[in-house]
C-alpha cells in the first residue's frame, strides 16, 4: 500500500523544497495527503506548491499556508523569493487560513498508525501542532525531517542548521516530544547530495513536468551555481531505506543561548534512544532513485 505523507515545508526559499514535492508527486508509492507552508508569505508558498500539484494533474491535494512566525524569535525569512514566477504557471490562489496546525492534526488523527510527517522546513507548524495535541505526535507512523547537523562538526561561521535554527523554540519541542520514529536527516549528511546548474537544467530539462520546478531553480541559480539535494534526500529515505543508515541517540537542542540557538548536540545510543539520524548517505543510489520515479 502507498506510504501516507504529510508534508511540511518553506517551499519558495531554496529549491529543494520544489524539488522534494514534485519527488512526492511522481513516487508512485507516495499518497501525500496533504501541504502545510510556513515562514514568511506563507499564502504565496502555498500558491508555489499548487502550481507544481498542477502541473502533475493533483488538484486534489489540500494545501494549508501554515505559521508565518516563529513561536518566540523574529522571522529571518519574510519572503519567497521564487514566488517570482508565479504569473507564469495556473495555480490556486485561494486557501484556507489559519487552519494547517489544525488539519495536520485532524489529518493524523484520522489515519492512527499510517502518517509520516515529512518536515522540510523551519519548525513552527510542527512544534506548535506537538504542543497543542502532543498525543498526535504518537499517532504517527513517523516523523522525517531535514534538520540539523549531527556527525561532523560545521564551520564556526554557520554553526546551525536553517530549519534547527528558523525556530528553535519548536524545534526543541519537537525534539523532546516522544514519536514512535524520529528520524532526522542533517546537512552533513545532504551536502554530499550536490548537482552543478547545468546537469540541473539538462536532466531537469528532460521531464516535462518538472518544467515549472525548473522555472524556480533559475531564481535559485541567479545566486548559486548548484542544488543541494537537501530536502529530496530526506523525502526519498521514507521509500528506499537503503540509501540513507540511520544510528540510534539522543538530540538536544539548544535555546538559552540566542547566538546558537537551534544547535543540534546528537550522543550516540543506547538502542532505545528517542532519536535517529543519518550517519551515512549511498550518493549514486539516491541520485539512481530519484530520477528513476519521472
């Protein structure tokens, strides 16, 4: 049976959120229930993310722009810059408002046992939807997230993670709320995952439904030369296991400190830790899998 997701995410801002849901889209063995957005222009997120649902023909997933602020912290990212290009592909422009803690919620609890939460952006919707109903937290099948960096040390200059750090507050509450699986896939394992801007455009290029996702990595592409595969990789685990190895131990975060809040402290073991994270990731096989779904 397809594997239930809901998904979470700051589409708009970097490309791989894009990428990640047109993954989703194209995975047979994926049935997406449904889009939360979050962060900044949290209504033109969620028109970004109609518009790739469009051009796969799947008007029929519900899309909810979610929080556009964090719990406690100013918001560092007020706008999607991708949202550019919006004039150019049909999209809906009319969504629900206010309600996208409330639908992952009443989404959860109408499937016990089957969901997993796919949380690719900062952690608003997720934390606040943790402390409303934390038993729903329990429901789920699992929860993936591409947050944090756990087995390499990061450079002095970016010591956090932008999802860990976009809002710490509810990152710690999502890290300290008991899940049956809690699966957490870091930058040090996802910057090995990184494709030049011309093998983008070529291979991208080549699927005709990822037209308007390409359309996005321009945007991307004015200030960049790649895409890091960050969020697709973590979407892609939940189907082929065998392309990421996940160790068992315990994530703290942390939240007294301002200047490091959102830093990820991961200590290994023992086997019943509450937490897993990617230790090791098989780059071909990744690549092979993702393509392999167009």
């Amino acid at each position: 049976m397809p594997t239930k997701v809901l998904l979470d995410t700051d589409i708009g801002s970097d490309i791989d959120d894009a990428v990640a849901l047109a993954y989703l889209l194209a995975q047979s063995q994926c049935h997406l229930l449904g889009v939360t957005t979050v962060t900044g222009q949290a209504l033109e997120r969620a028109m970004l993310a109609s518009a790739i649902c469009r051009r796969f023909g799947r008007e029929d997933v519900p899309i909810c722009p979610g929080a556009e602020s964090p719990i406690l912290i100013p918001q560092e990212q007020t706008e999607a810059p991708q949202a550019s290009i919006l004039a150019r592909w049909p999209h809906e422009k009319d969504f629900p408002r206010g309600e996208a803690v409330e639908f992952m919620r009443r989404t959860i609890r109408a499937n016990p046992g089957e969901v997993v939460l796919l949380a690719i952006g900062p952690l608003t919707n997720a934390g606040l939807l943790f402390a409303v109903d934390p038993e729903a937290a329990g429901l789920l099948k699992a929860l993936v997230m591409m947050a944090g960096s756990f087995t390499e040390p990061m450079c002095t200059q970016r010591p956090r993670e932008w999802n860990a750090r976009g809002d710490y507050h509810a990152t710690s509450i999502v890290y300290r709320t008991p899940v049956r699986v809690h699966r957490s896939v870091g930058l040090d394992v996802t910057m090995k995952c990184r494709m030049p801007a011309a093998e983008v455009r070529r291979r991208f290029g080549e699927i005709e439904k990822l037209a308007p996702v390409l359309d996005m990595a321009e945007v991307w592409f004015e200030k960049r030369d790649a895409i890091t595969f960050h969020d697709p990789l973590a979407a892609a685990s939940i189907f082929d296991e065998a392309i990421l190895t996940f160790e068992r131990g315990t994530v703290e975060v942390e939240t007294e400190d301002k200047s490091l809040g959102g830093r990820t402290r991961w200590t290994p073991g023992p086997p019943d830790a509450p937490h897993e994270v990617a230790v090791k990731v098989a780059r071909d096989r990744f690549f092979d899998h993702f393509f392999s779904v167009f």
